[in-house]
C-alpha cells in the first residue's frame, strides 16, 4: 500500500466494529466514551489484513513530541502512510441546544489535523474520526453507571433519538467539511441496560 485510502481506513472501522461480541459497544458506549477499544480495533484490523503495514497506537513522529492515536507505517521503513486522529462525543452535543459543545468539539478536530499535519510533515494522508454514541432511550441506571444520563434525558424531551441523531448528522457534516472530505454512516452498538444504541461515525479525509 502506498498511502492509506479514506475507504480502506472506513472498511477497517466497520470490520474492527463488527468484531466486538453482541452488545459489548453498547456496553462501552454508554458507560464511557468508546474511542479507545474502537482505535484499538481499527489498529489491529488495519495491522493484520493489510499487506506490507503496521499499525502503531499512539505513535510518536520523529519530528515531534506529541503522539498521534493511530498510524499506519511501511513495514520496512516505518515511514508514514497515513495519520488517524480520534474523537468521541454524544449527537446531543451536535444537537441544537448543545451547540457550544458542537463548536468545541469541531475546533479539538482541527487541532488534531494540525497536529497530524505537523508529524506527518505533509507526506501522508491525514483523517480524523469522529465518533457520536446515540441512545435511543433513558436508561435506569445511575449516572455513576451510565455517563451522561441526564443530557441523554434532556436531549431526549419531545424528540426521539432519531431526530437527535439526523440534527447532529447534519451539524457535524457541516462542521467538518471545512477540513476536507467526510463519510458518514451508523454502527449499530447492541443493547445495554435495555437500551438499544448507535454511533454515527464521521470519518474527514483532511484536505492537503
């Protein structure tokens, strides 16, 4: 592989998603941000079914201190071939009334590009991966339990998670596209504590 490709990158999410067991990233989601076990995932899927690569977690460039969430390095030069930096929220963040959150979030984004541009010093490929969990109801756990309990609530009031989740697909896309090309699409997470639940992903093919 010569650089690594927004399909080839989104392919791997959807396969290393695929491979938790039933209702595991339900689990994850809810009672944390779940953009580690799923940088975890992507890197191994990306580290045993491409030819030629390895993938590194929290790789650090040679050419700066900070570390990059995920890389995608030549097997026998461990130059770069793409750079994947992550994000993890909740679509009532993007929703109307959340809107600060939303700009928060868009302008960490645009940090991590920068970033990324910096310690792949311009020669690959750049993305950043935006994940949003979406309940689709309250749960009756405790927020001790389940993060986020009462935003999930308040987003919630007289709207279902559908209507959160089509506000938030359509913030976060225009948000993001400043930075370059994005692919959007919806993981479905399982059930946990009775609550069915799914993660729009916002994969940006950052422009050069």
């Amino acid at each position: 592989m010569d650089q690594l490709t927004a399909p080839t990158l989104e392919a791997a999410l959807l396969k290393g998603c695929a491979s938790f067991a039933p209702d595991e990233l339900a689990y994850l989601a809810l009672t944390s941000k779940p953009e580690g076990p799923i940088r975890d995932r992507l890197a191994w899927v990306l580290h045993t079914s491409v030819p030629g690569v390895i993938a590194a977690r929290e790789w650090a460039s040679p050419l700066r201190r900070a570390r990059t969430d995920l890389a995608v390095l030549d097997a026998a030069t461990h130059a770069p071939l793409g750079l994947v930096e992550l994000k993890a929220s909740y679509t009532f963040d993007f929703a109307h009334e959340h809107m600060l959150a939303g700009h928060k979030y868009t302008q960490w984004v645009a940090d991590d590009l920068e970033k990324a541009h910096a310690a792949g010093a311009g020669t690959c490929p750049v993305f950043a991966l935006l994940l949003l969990t979406n309940p689709a109801g309250v749960s009756e756990q405790p927020s001790s339990v389940v993060k986020y309990r009462p935003n999930v609530a308040r987003s919630l009031r007289g709207r279902t998670a559908d209507d959160v989740a089509a506000i938030a697909r359509t913030v976060a896309c225009a948000h993001l596209s400043a930075f370059g090309t994005v692919a959007n699409g919806t993981i479905d997470a399982g059930t946990a504590f009775g609550i069915a639940t799914s993660i729009e992903y916002f994969l940006v093919a950052a422009a050069r």
